[in-house]
C-alpha cells in the first residue's frame, strides 16, 4: 500500500486499543502485536492517565515505536496513532510462529 493510500485508509478505522494508566504493558503489547498481525492497520489513542505518565507526547510515541516490531507509523494526530504492519512482515511473522 502506498503512503498516500495508507493515511486515507488510517483515518476510516476506529480507534481499536487505548493506553491508560498501565501504560504500556506486557498485555498492551501481546494485544497491538496481534491485532497489527490480524489487520495490519490499528488505531491506538492515548488516553489522559497514560499522558500523565510522561512530560511530552513525543515521549509516549517513542516509547511505543521502541518496543513495536515491523510495524511503522502512518499518522500521528493529537493523541491518536495509527500503525500498520506490511502483509510480507505479518506472513513471515506467522510462518515461524507455525515453525516452532
């Protein structure tokens, strides 16, 4: 999917996964993983506990993008991310899951 293609699509979907007061959490991370494997575009919005955790919002992205494998960001509006995971990433995730 192109990028001008893929911001069109990131604004249609809802918001699928919210960081709260946990933060980013092992549990957190297994959902995001699963869902960008299963969908390829997710919608993460921060809420206003999970802000307080952090002095910038900048700082709160790269939290996220440090600890999210192959999946890169589309749009960053407000509180709201959205990220998405190519279907070669997603397939030759799920070959060595079925591997093993």
């Amino acid at each position: 999917m192109r990028g001008s293609r893929r911001k069109l699509k990131a604004r249609e979907p809802k918001v699928t996964l919210q960081i709260g007061k946990s933060g980013l959490s092992e549990g957190f991370l297994r959902e995001l993983d699963r869902q960008l494997d299963e969908v390829g575009l997710v919608k993460v919005r921060f809420l206003r506990s999970a802000r307080l955790l952090y002095e910038h919002k900048d700082q709160l992205l790269q939290d996220l993008l440090s600890k999210v494998r192959d999946a890169e960001l589309v749009d960053f509006r407000g509180f709201t991310v959205t990220l998405y995971r190519s279907r070669e990433k997603r397939r030759r995730k799920t070959l060595y899951r079925n591997s093993t």
